[in-house]
C-alpha cells in the first residue's frame, strides 16, 4: 500500500513494502542522500539551522559540491560482527530524526517496487497519486538545487562559508522557491 501526505514541498510518500524491503533490513537508509542546496534550505526554514551546525561540528554531516553529505556507519552486533554499512541517523527502527530535519527524498522517495506492490500497475489511486506526487518533487527539487547551485557560485566562488549567515540565507531561498511553486505543483496540494 502506498499513503500519501500532502503537503506542498514537505510532502511524503510512505509504502508498506519499506518494513519488509527487499534490498534488506536497512532499506534505502544503507545509501542515504546528499542533503543537497534546497534540503538545507527547507530544514533551516523548518527551524533547522542550529541543528544542522551541530550534526557538521559532529561529523554526520559533512560539506560536499551540491550541498551536505550524510556520514554512513557500519555498526556491530551483539558479537561484535560488522554489519552493513548504512546512513548515520540509521537506529534499530529506522530513521532516528524527524522528516523536518531529513533530506526530501527521505520524504518522499519510493522505489518502484513500492509503486507496484501498492497497485499502480493495476491503477491504484493512492499508488497513482503517490507517483505524481514523487515525479512532481524530483522535477521540483532538481530545478530548485540547479538555480540555488548558480547562486552560490556566483555569489561565493571559493566556496560558501557554511556559517549561520549562509544558511539563513538557503533557508529564505527556500521560502522564495517555496511560495513561487506553490501555486504550481497541484499533485503536491491537499484538496
Ligand atoms: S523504497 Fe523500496 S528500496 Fe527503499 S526501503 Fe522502501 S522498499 Fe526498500
Ligand atoms: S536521514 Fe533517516 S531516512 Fe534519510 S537515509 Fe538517513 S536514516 Fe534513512
């Protein structure tokens, strides 16, 4: 089954698949995304910027060429056995942030086994519209990350300084992306 949570650039997308997901335990959290240009910007308008501080003072996340990367950890068991290497807000049941201070594709990414084992081969309207919804948001973010990424070249060529000031200005960025989309993307509005 696919559940859908409208909610303009804050949409997600849930499956029922992810509990028992195919590619194991860890699911899609062994490979976690950037938390690109635009993510920054919605976690910072979320209130997020303090926290995003101190995630890079303690390494979980580290500055990359579009934005932040999420740290990936291999934990141990009980025996002490390496397991999987996986993102390191990965706990022992799921993701231990909340979706405010996550990457949108945490949000909103679903694989395209989650699609067909909610019914989108068979039209399922939830499936149907959770598919709009995600192709919606890729559209969406892209273009957000690829405009953003011009800015802070332009406006810091050596690099942008990853400093309280450059993040609260991501974060009013993505308000100005934010309310410019909104009347824009019907697939992300609640009805
Ligand atoms: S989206 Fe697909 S790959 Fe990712 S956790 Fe869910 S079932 Fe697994
Ligand atoms: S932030 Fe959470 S949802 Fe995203 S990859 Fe990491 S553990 Fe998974």
């Amino acid at each position: 089954m696919i559940r859908l949570e409208l909610a303009g650039a804050n949409t997600r997308v849930h499956s029922t698949l992810c509990g028992a997901c195919p590619q194991g335990p860890t699911g899609c959290c062994a490979s976690p995304p950037g938390v690109e240009w635009s993510d920054i910007g919605r976690i910072v308008s979320l209130g997020g910027a303090g926290w995003l501080l101190e995630q890079m003072a303690g390494g979980s996340l580290r500055p990359g060429q579009r934005g932040l990367l999420m740290l990936r950890v291999e934990p141990r068991d009980s025996d002490g056995r390496a397991l999987p290497k996986r993102c390191a807000f990965h706990g022992h049941e799921g993701c231990t942030i909340p979706p405010e201070r996550r990457a949108a594709t945490c949000n909103y990414y679903v694989c395209d086994d989650a699609f067909a084992h909610g019914g989108e081969p068979s039209g399922n309207p939830e499936a149907l519209a959770g598919r709009r919804a995600h192709d919606a948001l890729v559209d969406l973010y892209g273009r957000w990350d690829l405009e953003l990424a011009a800015r802070i070249r332009e406006g810091w060529p050596d690099g942008p300084p990853w400093n309280q000031d450059f993040l609260e200005w991501l974060g009013r960025e993505h308000e100005r992306l934010a309310s410019r989309a909104a009347s824009t993307a019907p697939a992300l509005t609640p009805r």
